[in-house]
C-alpha cells in the first residue's frame, strides 16, 4: 500500500487507538533520520552549483527543501507499506505473525541494494498493532539532471534510472515498480516456504471520492452484464413460451388428423357376423387401445400444462428482475455523475489550496465524524441500559 507517511506515528512518538504500548518494544527501528538533513545531504552541493550560476537573484533557491514542500511538483517524500496477511490468519500475537516479521526483516534488508535512488531515512517494522507491517519511507532522487538542479526529487527519473520505463497510464513507472517489489517479497516468502494467494491487485489508495465513484462504475458495469445476460434468458424462455402456445393451438387439428388415421377407424362388420363376434374381435380391441392413447395424451398434456405454467412464472420473475435492474443501473448512473462532479470539486480544491491544506482538512473532518460515531454509539448504548 501507499501511504500518506507519518514519521512521528511510525517511530512511536505518540501512540494511536489502534496500537498495543506494551508490545512497541517488540517494533524494530531500522533507521530515523530528519529529512531535513536527508536533504542537505542529498541536495546542498547541487543547489550551491545550480545558484551560482544564476544571473538574477529571483531565480535563485534559498532552500530546497521548503521549495518541494511548498511546491506542488513533488512531493517531499514517499511511503509504502508491506504486510503479509491479516489479522485473522497472520496475527502479530501468533507463530505466523512471527514468521511474517522475520520475511519483512529480510525483504527490508535487501531493499536499499534493489532501489539506489530511493533513499530511505525512516524504517519500522511494527508488531504492536494487530497484523505485523513494514513503514518505509523515502525520497525519490535522480542525479545527472539536464533542467534545475542537477541532483533533485523527482520519483518518475528514480524509478527510470533503476529501469522502470512507464509505457502507459496503466503502465507507468510506478506500477512497474510496485509489481518488481511484489515479485522481490514473493521470493523472500518462498525462502521460508510461505506461498503467496494472490487474491487481485492492491492498487495505490484512492480518494474517498475516487474510491467511491470506481465502486460504482463497477457496480454499474455488472447490474449491466445482468440485465443483459437476463435480458437474453427472457427471450429464450419467451420463444419457448410461444413454441408451447403454439402446439397448445394446433391441438384441435392435431386431433382431426387423429380421426382420420386408418387404425382408429371402426370396420363395418362382415356378412354374417354375430354382434358378440363383432365386439370381441373389432369394438374391444379399439376401445383398448383408444383408453391407453387417452391415458399417455393425458399424461403428455398435464406435463406440457405444468412446463407452460413454469415458464410463465419463470418469465414473470426474470423480466421484475430486469426492471429492478434497470432502475438499480438508472440510480447507480445518476450516482455516479454526482460523484464525477464531486470529484472535479475536490480536485479543484487541491489545486488552489494545496495537497497538504486539503489533506489536513479531510483529516480534520474525519476525526470529527468519527467522534460524531462515537457519541451516537454511547447515546446508542445509554438508550439500551
């Protein structure tokens, strides 16, 4: 996963709601630098070399670090966070919690060596909150640049000089990157004979609006695969229902030509012949045969009734499905151009207030609404005493 990144979080200087103080000794601190000095060590000489050679002082940076922090080109450091499993099957408490911090120790281990222009100043590996994760954050340089500094942040030039080359919006260089590493941890799973159930892709967090509008899109999407899969079962069922009706019409002609075969016709009797004779030899015999042609029509007609009767139902209930699932896709389509104009506003709002103004705000209104829940679920609780 990718995270917003919350130094003082992951080295413990406070201490959230969902984590244990008595397990933190249990966390492993694999270093903590202030980026600050990360970034006079990464970027002072190419900042003393790039300021001498401007002619106006206007152009000139004072100081990088609070360039990129008040910029919007860059950010001013990165974060992802590893975790194999969950809290059910990988708990931090369990033997397997215990073998998911010994692959996370040495995935981390290799992971300056694989990525050389990602510079690492804060690692932990975390064991008191329920499922042990790893916390690494980063900053993306790239050195030998052609426009400002020579050495600078920049995370698309880091991953291209470690050979991750964005090919498409679906492509980019950071996917590339994200799958390289997934494939890196799967390695160090299978050195401890752990496999890997790989359930679909994590992509990197989306936006409260983001996440909601492609929920939808999705949702969209299969109420349409059904409707039109159930679409096609109704006509299938409707050109049987029609099939059936139709020889449920024909049965009076089909009954005419019944008359008219020669077996079922009764002979005049021959000279001579006695009416007993007669009755033995022609009247029973026909008699016999019209009972069991009566008995397997009636058998025929009864199940003919009952499979007409199934389809009827069967149609009946496809077509209410496909008009709740019309109206379902009709609401979900109006839903979802809310939430397209929703999301044009947020990013309108990053765009004049800043990244880091407009993360502070959802922040805020998060915790707001968190304890808006929190009071309702005590008022809940009082109620029910």
């Amino acid at each position: 996963m990718v995270g917003k990144g919350s130094v003082n979080h992951n080295s413990r200087e406070f201490n959230a709601k969902n984590t244990d103080p008595q397990r933190t000794h249990l966390n492993t601190e694999y270093c903590n630098i202030d980026i600050k000095e990360v970034y006079h060590y990464l970027f002072d000489d190419a900042l003393e070399t790039y300021n001498e050679k401007q002619k106006r002082a206007d152009r000139r940076i004072e100081n990088y670090y609070e360039k990129i922090r008040t910029g919007r080109q860059e950010k001013l450091f990165h974060e992802i966070i590893i975790q194999i499993g969950n809290c059910e099957d990988t708990n931090a408490k369990t033997p397997e919690g215990e073998l998911a911090e010994r692959i996370l120790d040495e995935y981390y281990r290799e992971f300056q060596k694989r990525n050389p222009y990602l510079y690492v100043f804060s690692a932990h590996l975390h064991m008191d909150e329920a499922t042990p994760h790893l916390h690494i954050d980063f900053v993306p340089f790239t050195t030998e640049s052609k426009r400002g500094l020579d050495t600078r942040v920049s995370l698309k030039q880091a991953l291209a000089n470690q050979g991750f080359i964005g090919k498409s919006r679906q492509e980019t260089e950071w996917s590339l990157w994200v799958e390289s590493e997934k494939k890196a941890l799967e390695e160090v799973m299978k050195r401890h004979s752990v496999q890997w159930e790989k359930k679909g892709t994590h992509e990197k967090h989306l936006s409260v609006y983001d996440y909601e509008k492609k929920m939808r899109k999705q949702e969209v999407e299969e109420l349409t695969q059904q409707t039109e899969e159930l679409n096609v079962k109704v006509e299938e069922l409707t050109a049987k229902y029609e099939t059936l009706a139709k020889y449920e019409t024909d049965i009076d002609g089909l009954t005419e030509d019944f008359y008219e075969q020669d077996e079922f016709k009764l002979p005049d009797p021959p000279p001579l012949m006695t009416a007993k004779t007669y009755k033995t030899k022609f009247i029973e015999p026909l008699f016999n045969k019209l009972i069991g042609l009566v008995k397997e029509l009636a058998k025929q007609c009864m199940e003919l009734q009952s499979r007409v009767f199934g389809l009827k139902i069967g149609a009946g209930l496809d077509k209410r499905k496909v008009n709740e699932l019309y109206k379902d896709n009709d609401y979900l389509r109006e839903e979802n151009q809310e939430l397209v104009g929703d999301v044009l506003k947020f990013r309108l709002l990053r765009k004049v207030f800043g990244d880091e103004e407009v993360e502070k705000l959802v922040d805020k209104a998060t915790e707001l609404e968190r304890e808006s829940r929190r009071a309702r679920n005590r008022n809940r609780s009082g109620w029910e005493r």
